[in-house]
C-alpha cells in the first residue's frame, strides 16, 4: 500500500450506514446482532490513540523494547493471565518464550499500576498489566485511558480488554491492538496515560521507545475491477506471525457506488485453506473525488497464511448499495414512482387513503424478475415503508433510526396482494400495544408522509457470489529509519 495513503488509513473508525437495511436482513435470518460488554472507557477526543502505548514486538515480528528481557523465564502468573482472557495466541507465544516480560510500573493517587508482558503477532500488540492497593469488593472495574501522543498507526480492539479481579485483590487486564508495523518509525516514542481507574481520578504514566527490524510480507500484485468497474479492490498487504496473520486492503467506491460499503468476511489461497476476516478495523472512507471514495480495512487472521501462497480470493458476502431517500406527502398526486439508480428497482405508489386510526398505502415494485420475486424479501421491503410528519422527517438526520417519539411509525403491516404484478399493500395501524412507544400521538393527514429508503429496493435485486483473486508474492521492507 501505497505510504502517502498508509498515513492516513487509521484515522477514525467508520459508524454504519445500514441501519434500515440492517433490520431487514436480520428479519430474514442473515443478520445476528450481539450485544457485548464494554468496561473500558475511551476519551472521545483521543479514541484512537491510546493504543499508541507500549509498542512493543518480539523479535522475530519486528519490534523491541530495549529495556525488556531478551529471553523471558517461564512466569506461571503471565500465563494464567492469557488463560483467564482466553488468549490462545499469547498462550501459545508464551509457552514458546515469545512473549516479553516487562517490568514497568507507575502509582498515582496511592495505586499501582504494573506492565508485566507484550507480545506483538502478526497486527496484534497485546500487553497484560495488574493494579495493585484498588480497594473495592466489584469483581470488575472500568478504566480510562488517554493518550498525549498523536499516532495514526493503531487502533484499539475496545471489545477485548477486561480488568478482572484476581484472588490475591489485585485487579488483572489485557489489552489488544490492531497495528500497522510498516509505517511505526525507528526510534518513536509511545506514550500511555490511564487518566482514571474506577472511582479514582489520577496520572499513570508510559513512556516507551520503539526499535525495528525487517519485516516480511505478502502483497497483492494488481488491482481487481468488480462489477464493471464499479468497485475496485487493491493494496493488499499480508503480514505472517507465529500463529496469526493480518491483512489490509483498500476498496475504491466509483460513480454511482460511491456511498456503497462492501462487507468481505471469507477469503481462500490457492492451496486450499479458507480464512475468516472478522473482528476487522474499518475506517471511514475518504473522498478522493466528487465520484470516488476509498474504504481502508484491516482485519486479524486466525492463523498464519502458507508461505507458498501464490492466490488469494476474496468473498464479498454483502454489499451495501446507497440510494437517496424519499419524502412523500400524503396528500401528493398519484401515482408517483421511484427508481434505484444501482439496479433501476422502482416503488410505484398508487393509492394511499385513512380509515380511521390508520392509513392503508397500496404500491407495486418495478424494474424485477417476477419469476424469481420472494413474497418474503417483498414483505420485508415492504414493511421498511415509515409514516410519519412531514416536517419532523426533513429535521432528522435519519427517520428510520433517529426519531421522535410520538411522530413516526418506522414499521408497517405489509402484504403482497398480486405476486404476477409484484404490487403490495401496507397498512400502518396508531395503535398497536407492541409497539407503544411508536404509536402515533396525534395525526393529520395533510402533515404527515411516507418515508422511503430506496437503498432497500436493491434487496429485490437478483443476488449471486462475487469473489475477486488477486495473486500476490513475498516481499521484503526495510524498518524505517
């Protein structure tokens, strides 16, 4: 990957653009959301940075503390530590004298905070520390991390890190980074700030040098057009580690796709094994023009990838396709009709009337394969249709997912009526006990509309596999200087 680009590939994590689509997939089965504990805390000015502290790698991977032991003693706690975190990686790197014992401590407010392992594999900087005289009978603790050091090259994996208590009192945690060593500068400094533990507001301080080594790696030897040019895929760079690997890559958005997100969870080489892509660091994409935009990404392997791999083929599972939103009076004249720019996918609005506490929309979809429409992909567009006031809809930045109250019925009673003429029917009832906190409040028919998310449209779609392959080859870099 190009360096000029590389200096700005961890810049912000990106926030998703699908909500709605989301909610569709996930009522017919392709979308499991998890919810997950976050006890660590992060400053929302510095989020990305405070895992600039404690660079520090093996050497076999590229990188060095120069005050840390060379060759670790087996130390029975540092290895409990990964076990109770479930770190197989750091388990196995110990148990092979490959993680770095450290002996780094700072105090502040009366409690102790100590450093007492690292071990860089393959894009992953893991360190484990313990806190010692925290006084409190929580079996878990939050923390707040700062960093004074602007750094671009890292970003904090905040789903992983726990700060346990121990038998003995102390509290125990680890924390997990995903990294880009080709662009960490010889000599850099890596600063850590823990601003607050608990309740106890203080100042614990990391001040470390990073020293570098060669590095090899795998890179993509051309760029991959998908979709008649519509998107492209490029810069790919593998780094190999004991028993891991990373991987990042660049996708270009072009033209109609600009706002499009791509979602790539499989990949395979050319001698059989298949590797999942998950847990990735996705940046906010960057506008390179009116008509392109580039998405970065960089993502952690379970496993090491074959030093023989001449292949790598990549599986694009999902694919966002952005269309504009629409705001339709109720009172505006019939029919009116819209189409997808990505696939030409239409809505046809064609009678919309009240009945009482509610209001009844008939339409039809446009532009599809009849033959191959499901009445259960129609049902769950269909049932996308918001109604709410007109005027409040045009002040929200997102209808279907920041509304107010009382003003917006993001959900509707959909039906197919005629599947030969793929038209459709949706009623949206002010009233409904399950949906209390989305009843209607109050309602006029001349200041209320629908709320369409043509992006959804492209669900009707014909859907296929796509996976692109790019060769690659070793190659070597030079730690910087």
């Amino acid at each position: 990957m190009e360096q000029r680009e590389m200096k700005k590939l961890y810049d912000e994590i990106d926030v998703p653009k699908i909500e709605v689509t989301s909610a569709i997939r996930q009522a017919i089965g392709d979308v499991k959301a998890e919810q997950k504990r976050h006890w660590f805390k992060w400053n929302w000015r510095t989020p990305i940075y405070s895992v600039i502290a404690l660079v520090v790698l093996y050497f076999s991977s590229g990188f060095l503390f120069p005050s840390l032991n060379t060759a670790m003693a087996r130390v029975p706690i540092i290895g409990q530590f990964y076990m109770m975190f479930h770190d197989k990686v750091g388990m196995s790197l110990f148990q092979s004298d490959l993680v770095k014992h450290v002996n780094e401590g700072a105090e502040s407010r009366g409690v102790t905070v100590k450093v007492n392992s690292v071990y860089y594999d393959a894009g992953r900087l893991v360190y484990t520390f313990t806190v010692e005289n925290f006084h409190t009978k929580e079996d878990f603790i939050p923390i707040n991390i700062d960093s004074d050091q602007i750094n671009e090259n890292f970003q904090p994996n905040i789903d992983s890190p726990e700060l346990k208590k121990l038998k003995d009192g102390r509290y125990a945690g680890r924390m997990e980074f995903y990294t880009n060593g080709q662009m960490i500068k010889q000599g850099q400094k890596a600063q850590l700030v823990i601003s607050k533990i608990g309740d106890i507001v203080g100042n614990w301080r990391f001040e470390l040098p990073v020293v570098k080594q060669k590095t090899t790696l795998f890179a993509g030897q051309k760029e991959v057009s998908i979709l008649n040019g519509r998107y492209q895929l490029k810069d790919i760079k593998v780094e190999n580690g004991v028993n891991s690997s990373v991987i990042q890559y660049a996708i270009d958005y072009n033209g109609v796709a600009k706002d499009d997100d791509i979602t790539i969870d499989i990949m395979k080489d050319n001698l059989g094994s298949k590797y999942r892509l998950k847990n990735a660091a996705t940046l906010k994409g960057k506008k390179l023009s009116t008509e392109k935009t580039r998405q970065n990404a960089l993502t952690i392997l379970n496993k090491p990838i074959s030093p023989n791999t001449t292949e790598l083929t990549f599986y694009l599972n999902w694919i966002y396709e952005h269309e504009e939103s629409k705001i339709i009076s109720l009172q505006n004249q019939l029919p009116v009709q819209f189409r997808t720019k990505h696939h030409g996918i239409g809505i046809k609005i064609n009678k919309i009337k009240q009945k009482g506490r509610s209001v009844t929309v008939d339409y039809q979809f446009t532009g599809v394969d009849k033959e191959k429409l499901d009445e259960a992909d129609m049902k769950n567009v269909g049932e996308s249709i918001g109604l709410g006031d007109v005027k409040k809809m045009k002040s929200w930045s997102d209808p279907a997912a920041n509304y107010e109250n009382g003003y917006y019925l993001k959900g509707n009673n959909a039906k197919v009526t005629n599947l030969k003429t793929a038209s459709m029917q949706s009623t949206f009832d002010f009233d409904v006990k399950e949906l209390d906190k989305l009843s209607l409040n109050h309602f006029s028919f001349k200041d209320y509309g629908l709320y369409l998310d043509l992006s959804v449209l492209n669900l009707l779609a014909p859907q296929k596999e796509i996976k692109v392959t790019i060769p690659v080859k070793k190659e070597t870099s030079k730690a910087s200087q």
